[in-house]
C-alpha cells in the first residue's frame, strides 16, 4: 500500500511540475512575444517619426502673365509681360497621423495614411519680359506681386485636377509598402483615412 501511494504522489508531482513548466512556457512565451511586438512598435514608429512630413511628388511648373491698364478715355496705356516658374509639393503633411497595428506573429502591419496633399507653392523664378509704364496709369509692383499670386494658385489648381494628390497618394502606398517590408514585415496592408 505504501508503494502505491508514493508512486501516486511521484506521479501526482510529476503533473504538477509538467502543468508548471508549460504555465511557465506559455506566460514566458506570451510576455516575450509581446516584448517583441512593442519592441517592433517602437521601431515603426521611429522610422515614420524620422520623416516628420513625407514630401511624395515635386512638380516644376512655368506660366506667363500680362498685366494691362489704360486711362479712362484710353489715351495711355501701362502693361507688364511676367513670367515665373513655381515648384509644388505634394505629400503627408504629418506623418504623426499614420496609425497602424502590427500582428501578433509580428509578419504583418496594417496602416492607415492621411491623404495626400498640397505642402508647398512656392515661386522660384520671375522674369519681367516687356514692360511699358505710363505715368498717368502706372502698374504697381503689389498689382504685379498679386497677378503673381492669383495665377500660381490657378497653376496649383490645375495641376490638382490633372491627379497631382491621387500620385502622391499612391506614391505613399508603395513608399511606405517598401520602407515596412525593409522592417521585416511580409505582409503590408494601407487603409486611406
């Protein structure tokens, strides 16, 4: 009787100690991996924090305005012939705005992305080409500054409409597809906000 109860008590102890060695097992492995994966949040987040607006598309752009005035009755006449080039950029404004969640076998991302937009119109270059000035009706350096402007907001429009955000949107997808799969990442899904 008493070689009985110690081998129930050797087994007994037995699965106590293999029931405690696999809870270990089990915790110890669910707290690594989930170090892992905040180590691994850490690191996406730094890359995208690295580049604090993420400029996708830069498109150069040239156009010409003609600034006319003439006196009431017609008898003088001022005009200015200016042309200017302009760059714009279009891109993710802040890049703090991606969110994304990372899965627990740490082999695939999911990200959501701003959309792209417009970061910059700025004029680079302009050239006055003809100008005929009249001192009953002359053109002013502000009416020429503000010409200026209304036609680089027109060019900016413009080329807007022919796709320049819908570029730079995709531009993002694949720029940010390839910046993760360099992390280690096999799977990369982008959600658009």
């Amino acid at each position: 009787m008493k070689r009985i109860v110690t081998f129930f008590l050797k087994i007994l102890f037995v699965i106590i100690l293999a029931g405690g060695i696999c809870a270990f097992g089990f915790f110890g492995w669910k707290k690594f991996t989930q170090v892992q994966i905040e180590k691994l949040h850490n690191t996406v987040s730094k890359t995208l924090i690295q580049s604090a607006e993420l400029c996708l598309y830069k498109m150069k752009y040239t156009d010409v305005i003609a600034i006319k005035k003439q006196a009431a009755l017609g008898l003088t006449k001022s005009y200015s012939i200016v042309k200017f080039s302009g760059i714009v950029r279009a891109g993710i404004q802040n890049i703090d705005d991606v969110s994304f969640t990372i899965s627990n076998d740490r082999k695939a991302i999911r990200l959501t992305l701003p959309s792209a937009e417009l970061l910059g119109n700025e004029i680079i270059l302009q050239r006055v080409f003809d100008e005929r000035q009249s001192i009953f009706v002359p053109i002013t350096t502000q009416e020429i500054f503000d010409e200026i402007e209304l036609a680089k907001e027109d060019s900016a429009s413009e080329i807007i409409r022919e796709g320049l955000l819908d570029d730079a949107d995709k531009r993002a997808e694949e720029y940010i597809t390839q910046l993760m799969k360099t992390l280690g990442f096999e799977k990369v899904i982008i959600d658009r906000l």
